[in-house]
C-alpha cells in the first residue's frame, strides 16, 4: 500500500476531534481583493457606494444579517476595548440613536476582544438599535481586510457603503456623526 494512503485515516480522524466553532460565521457575499488596504486613507476594502452584505456574530450568539437593517443608516463599527475611543463609544452612539431616532438609524458594534468579560457596558444597558457584535477571531474584520481599530463604516438605506473612517484621529467623532448625517439626507 502506498504511503499516502495511510495518511488519510489520520487526517480524518485529526478534522473530527477539531473543536467545534463558538461564534456564528460571517458571511460576506463578495469577493475581497488581495492589497490590503491604508489605515488611513482606505481603511477597508469596499469602496463608496459598493454594496456590503453580511452576517455580523453578536454577543448572544446569534447573527445579525445587515440586511435585515436595510431603510435605516447603518454604522458598522469595529473595534477592541484597548481601541481608541472605546471608553466613550457606548455614549456616543446612544446619543446618536436618541438624536435620529433607531427607526432612522442602527448601530453595530463589533468588539473583536478574545475574552467576553473584556466588553464592558454589559448589552443590557444599550438602547433600541444598538447591537453588539463579538468577533474574538476577527473573521468580519478580515474579510473586510480592515487596516486600523477602531473603523466605522457607514452603510446608506440601502445597505452601500457611504462613508468610512480608519483609526480615531482628531475630529473623527465630528466625522462619523457628519457621515451619518449625510446618509441620512441622501435618498
């Protein structure tokens, strides 16, 4: 008997003891590019206007499909609580629910910490339209071969792309909210 054939038993005797999988898969319809993006500059892989499907894993376990989203602003933010920002982002993006209103405007929050003690608030104490994914393995973040944390993407009614933000620089809240606003405008 060949070599290789008594290999095949213990691969797949080695695929049936993997563990399995503790967060829900992200699902991202398009293809992604090879060049990973600028932090700065373009922060993602998608561009103004493309559309972006895909089931974001939340805290619970369960998946949420950013097109069941679809005619509201949706801000996808991706971050870690050792991210710039973190400390504020809960009340910053409840203000913004408050001003718009969560028929109008969703917010997703995607913490990619590998410890789900590390998110702090508890999702209790976040309002109507505010979600909170986990992504410990960073799976929506590579897909989207997100280049700087935190990144928001701002996705207009219609689920496309129509602002994006690598990093927290100077103003990058007035920013954010400025983008939003603009979505929010634009039929």
């Amino acid at each position: 008997m060949p070599r290789s054939s008594h290999l095949w038993p213990a691969l797949a005797l080695l695929l049936a003891c993997r563990p399995a999988a503790t967060t829900p898969p992200v699902i991202i319809a398009e293809s992604t590019p090879d060049a990973p993006p600028d932090p700065l500059l373009n922060p993602v892989n998608r561009e103004t206007g493309d559309l972006l499907e895909a089931t974001v894993p939340l805290v619970d376990g369960d998946g949420l499909p950013l097109g069941d989203l679809r005619g509201r602003v949706v801000v996808l933010e991706l971050t870690a609580t050792w991210a710039d920002r973190w400390p504020e982002t809960f009340a910053f993006y409840s203000r913004l629910l408050q001003q718009h209103g969560p028929d109008r405007l969703a917010v997703v929050l995607v913490a990619m910490d590998n410890e789900r003690a590390a998110l702090s608030p508890e999702p209790g104490v976040r309002g109507q339209g505010f979600d909170l994914g986990w992504d410990p393995q960073g799976a929506l973040a590579a897909r989207l071969q997100v280049a700087a944390l935190p990144t928001v993407v701002v996705l207009d009614r219609h689920g496309r792309v129509a602002f994006v933000q690598g990093g927290a620089p100077p103003g990058s809240t007035m920013a954010i909210e400025d983008g939003i606003k603009r979505a929010l405008i634009t039929p």
